[in-house]
C-alpha cells in the first residue's frame, strides 16, 4: 500500500512543537544547531515573523490527522469486513508516546456483536483486534443513550405505563453475576442498556427495562419504585 508521506510530515510538525523543553542537550555546539540558541519553542535560523502554534491550533492539527487516518482505515476491506453494515464509532487516539506516528480507533459492530479495535500506523499498515461482546463493550454512546431511552418509553407506554414529567436515562447493562458463565465472559453477548424513568433531582427511577439496541428489543419492562 503506498505510504501517506503528508501524514507523516503532519505528526513530524506535531512532534517538533510538543517536544520538551528539558530534553534539549545544551552541551551541543551552537554553531552546529538549525535552530537559534536559546529559544524555546525551537526557532529555525533565519526565520522570520515566526507565531507559536496556539493549542486550539494544535488539537485542530491533531484531530486532521485522525480524520485522514479514519478515512483511510474505514475503506480498507479487512476492516470494512470487520465492522459490516451496522457499527458504531467510540474512540479515536493517537499514539501516546512523542513521534509515535500511529492512532487507535475503537468500534462496536451491532449484526456481530463484536468490539473492534483497529491499530493504524503512519506506514499504512493496519491491525485489527474483534472481541466477542460477551467479553468487552465500549461504555455507552453520546448518541446510544436517547435511542435507549426512546425505545425504552415507547415499551413502557405501550404497557400501559405513565411517563408524565419523568426523565428517562440510559448506561450500559450488565448481566446479573449468578447468570455469568465464567469469570472472562462479564457482559451481555448483545449491545443491552439499562433505562429508567423517574422525577430526577437525587429521587429513585420509577420505571426500568432493558434495552437491546442490537436487535431493538425491549425485555424486562416494569415499574421499580
């Protein structure tokens, strides 16, 4: 696959403005620097009408540089093949260490229901890692939690239930641990929240079920105080 050589220029200037000032080697001959001698941030010589890159700059730069890695991750087949046709992204990193040119990119696949973590370098190359659901899930989603809550309300209605002034709140279930196979299998096999309705304000939900954003299925529908 043909290298991303703007990419790397990108995180090289990334590298170069983040770099620490205590690891600057003083005992270097001045004369032999490109940069002026001392001042930080690094200065090439000869520059002129230089602006430090602020960091709102900075993180926007940051952020470029994962889109353009998103994009190419997302039209490699292995991963395509991985996520199928339903998925969602959770989280998107770069590599934690300074010059570590690479991003990390968190997914869950809801027609497998597998988490799929997907290592990308800036050479192009591309690993991914999928779990059994069953074995690890992301936390729930900004934008999982009022699809949950809406499926979660219209199961309560349709029971009969009245959800007047009550709000509605969703986070990743968990399986009872009397209904836990063994000890590396701790989730759902299936993308399930846990929603409850009630007044808010530190007061106990009024109403519970559970979700099952995977097959849309609601289960356990009740009231719980």
């Amino acid at each position: 696959m043909r290298k991303n050589k703007p990419l790397i220029l990108a995180f090289a200037v990334m590298t170069l403005v983040s770099c620490d000032k205590n690891t600057v080697d003083h005992s270097h001959d001045p004369s032999a620097s490109l940069t002026e001698p001392g001042v930080w941030p690094p200065v090439l010589k000869g520059m002129e009408n230089v602006q430090p890159l602020q960091g709102s700059a900075l993180g926007a730069a940051q952020e470029s540089v994962v889109d353009a890695m998103r994009s190419t991750v997302l039209r490699n087949p292995q991963v395509q093949q991985a996520l199928g046709s339903q998925y969602r992204e959770f989280e998107a990193s770069l590599g934690g260490d300074k010059g570590d040119s690479s991003a990390l990119f968190l997914f869950y696949n809801y027609d497998s229901n597998t988490t799929v973590e997907v290592a990308f370098s800036a050479d192009s190359d591309v690993q991914i890692n999928s779990t059994p659901a069953s074995r690890f899930q992301p936390a729930e989603h900004a934008l999982e939690v009022p699809l949950a809550i809406d499926l979660g309300r219209n199961a309560l209605l349709a029971n009969g239930h009245q959800l007047n002034a009550l709000t509605g709140t969703a986070m990743l279930a968990f399986p009872p641990v009397n209904e836990l196979p063994d000890e590396t299998n701790t989730f759902y096999p299936e993308r399930v929240m846990y929603v409850t309705f009630g007044r808010g304000n530190g007061e106990l939900p009024e109403y519970s079920a559970l979700v099952n954003l995977s097959t849309a299925n609601v289960t356990d529908v009740r009231k719980i105080n």
